[in-house]
C-alpha cells in the first residue's frame, strides 16, 4: 500500500488526515509540558516534538495553541505559574 492510499483510509475511517492526529498529539504533548512548574527549555521541547527548529515550533505552536486554548502559550505559562 503507497502513502498516499494509507493517507486516504485514514482520512476515510477516522474523519481527519493523519498529520492532523500528529499535530494535536504535539500540542497535547506541549501543553501538558507547558503546565508543569518546571522550566521548558523551549528548542529541546521542539526537537523532541518533532519541529525542524525553535521557530517552526513556536510559529505553528503559538497559531494552533491560541486558535484551540482561547490564548497565547505565553499567557498560559503565566497562568499556570501563578495557580501552582
């Protein structure tokens, strides 16, 4: 089976295109390390997640995470900061 037919029956069986399962795992994945009342080092965080560079990270994290969270990533840390 190519790609692109496993691409296909995902979208098929499950409603949604197989990148779009990765990038909400990411975004999980970031939030939850986000919350913690630990320092994020924020390139190692993006290596991990699989983000080309730091920038890649922040520039689709930040778009996604305020589109789904109501508010920046930033705001968010400061939030969580403060509660903890």
């Amino acid at each position: 089976m190519s790609e692109r037919q496993l691409q296909r029956l995902f979208l098929e069986h499950m409603g949604v295109p197989p990148m779009w399962v990765v990038q909400r795992f990411r975004l999980q994945e970031a939030v939850h390390r986000l919350s913690s009342s630990e320092a994020v080092d924020l390139a190692g965080l993006a290596q991990s997640l699989g983000f080309f560079d730091q920038a890649h990270f922040t520039r689709e994290f930040t778009r996604e995470f305020t589109r789904l969270i109501g508010r920046s990533p930033a705001s968010y840390r400061r939030t969580q900061a403060q509660a903890g």
